[in-house]
C-alpha cells in the first residue's frame, strides 16, 4: 500500500494524539470522520500503523534509572539472549546495531541494585559498555512523521 499525502496528514495527527477523534481530524484536513475511519482502517490492515501506545513518565512510575547497554554478544547465543531480552520487562528496547556491537539496549529501573543484577545476568550472553543516562532531554515521537510547523 502507497500512502498519499491525506494518508501522511493523518499519521502526523495521530502521531501526535493518538486518542484523537476521526471527526477532528476530518476538520483539520478538510474529511468526513468516516472518510478518515476508513483510511486509518485501511492503514491499519495492510501493518502501517502497527500499534496504539502511551508515553510513561518513568520517574512518576518510581523508576529513575534509565541506561542504555551496548552489547556484544557471545558466539551461539543469539536465541538465548533474545529470549532473555523478551521476558525481562527492564529492557523497554532492544535495538540490532551495525559496527561491532550487536545489540543497544534500553533499561529502565527503579534502583541500582535492579539494574546492576540485570546487568549481572546478562553477562552470560556477553559484554556490554554501559551509560547511564542523566536527564532525558527528548520523549518518543516519529521525527519522520513531524510536520514542519
């Protein structure tokens, strides 16, 4: 599926807010709010949008370290460690790296002690470097899907 320019409008505003109505966004792009259901519908059916989320505030949630892990993995463990990376909530992502490492990870925790035994386990899939990060600067959006306003 090609995606049109109404398409791109309409995955900015919902980028933005994605609790916001289909009849709001028809008001701003000049649509029906049922002509807008049917494109998100269709978005939705051939895996453009993908999924809903919510940004959390870490620190609110009582979990105020963030690091983030590269790491090199040890030869023959790759399905290990991915299931190791699947069932341990700390790791809010998991990023397959070019260059030498092979993987960045990002851990949030609520003590140093979690993330130094979450550290401690995941030695036995290989070395990493750790940062710890200070101050979150930026929260997730789509930069590609920004609009230049």
């Amino acid at each position: 599926m090609q995606i049109d320019s109404i398409d791109f409008q309409i995955l900015q505003l919902l980028n933005k807010n994605a609790r916001i109505q289909w009849k709001e966004i028809g008001g701003k792009i000049h649509m029906t709010g049922q002509a807008v259901g049917n494109r998100i519908k269709k978005m939705e059916d051939n895996g453009i949008i993908q999924a809903y989320s919510i940004v959390i505030d870490e620190l609110k949630m009582g979990l105020p370290y963030t690091a983030f892990v590269i790491f090199f993995m040890n030869a023959h463990t790759h399905d290990d460690l991915l299931k190791f990376i699947d069932i341990r909530s700390e790791i809010t992502e998991a990023h397959r790296v070019s260059g030498d490492a092979c993987y960045l990870l990002k851990i949030t925790v609520g003590s140093q002690d979690a993330l130094n035994n979450l550290l401690n386990d995941l030695l036995k899939y290989g070395n990493y470097q750790l940062y710890l990060s200070i101050k979150e600067v930026k929260k997730h959006y789509n930069a590609s899907l920004m609009s230049d306003e």
